[in-house]
C-alpha cells in the first residue's frame, strides 16, 4: 500500500511522509520546507524507518529516532523526531 501524511508542524514548517507498507515498512521518503544538516541525514532516518511493522508504537519511533539524530549530530531545523513518527503515523493509519 502507498500513501502520504502531511502536518504544518510548530513553527510552520511542512512535513510530508510518503510510504510504501505491507505488513512492515518498505520505504518512507521524508520532504518539506525543513532543514536538515548535514543533507544526507533524512536519508539515513528513512533507511532506519524501513522495516519496522506497520503497527508501531509512535512513542518508541520518536525515541529510536532522537537517539539516532543525537548520536550522528544530526541538526533538524523546523521539524524533530516526535514529528516524524507522527506524521509516519498519521499515513500509515490511513485506510
């Protein structure tokens, strides 16, 4: 199944998630008008969101996320881990 979310997150950003799922994540593709330094960052958090179920547990994502961005540097501008998982969340529920 393919679908997207998108949220104007705090502080007005735009987030939008597309993914591709069966019963886990195949592929998830993050844009919007955030920043993230250094650019291949959002592609190493798509990579970590590929394979977990489908029924996740956003709190935990938002967390397994957090640690990721702080253990690689990663610097997020207009968007963080909590919204992600949120918005991942948000497609993947759709029906």
């Amino acid at each position: 199944m393919h679908t997207q979310a998108m949220e104007k997150v705090e502080g007005g950003k735009l987030l939008v998630i597309k993914v591709d799922f069966g019963d886990k994540i195949e592929k998830v593709d993050i844009t919007g008008d955030f920043f993230a330094h250094p650019e291949e960052s959002i592609k190493e958090i798509e990579k970590r969101l590929a394979g977990i179920k489908k029924d996740f547990d956003e709190k935990e994502i938002a967390e397994e996320l957090q640690k990721v961005i702080a253990e690689k540097g990663y610097q997020l501008i207009g968007l963080d881990a909590a919204a992600i998982a949120r918005v991942l969340k948000k497609a993947v529920d759709q029906k």
